[in-house]
C-alpha cells in the first residue's frame, strides 16, 4: 500500500487540495498498479514562517526580500 507525505506551506483551498489527492492518487495507482483503497495520502500544512528556502524565510521571500 503506497503511503505519501506531503508537506507544504498553509493556504490551499479544499479544491486545490483535492486536484493534489486525484493526481497524486492516480500517480501511484499507474506507478505501482496500487488499489484506489489502498492508497494513502497525508497532507502536512506548514506556516510559512515555519519554512526557510536557501536560509531565507518563507515569509521574507513572499515579501520580496532576499538573504
């Protein structure tokens, strides 16, 4: 049974959120020819003060603002 985490920032709506489970779903379904039921996808929603890309803040880059 595949079993994905997926860790992103905060602020998806419910139908992004559900376009990444269908993708996602489907992805593993052809890659490892899972069952649909078998499938399981945890999505980890991170504030973006809490994420640092190349030791700048989420939230430094979001403003512009660079190390």
């Amino acid at each position: 049974m595949p079993i994905m985490r997926i860790t992103m920032p905060q602020g998806a709506t419910p139908e992004q959120k559900s376009a990444l489970f269908d993708g996602l779903t489907e992805a593993a379904h052809t890659a490892f020819a899972a069952d649909y039921e078998k499938i399981r996808i945890m999505l980890v929603e991170v504030p973006a003060g809490n994420i640092s890309i190349g030791g700048v803040s989420a939230f430094a880059i979001d403003d512009g603002r660079s190390k």
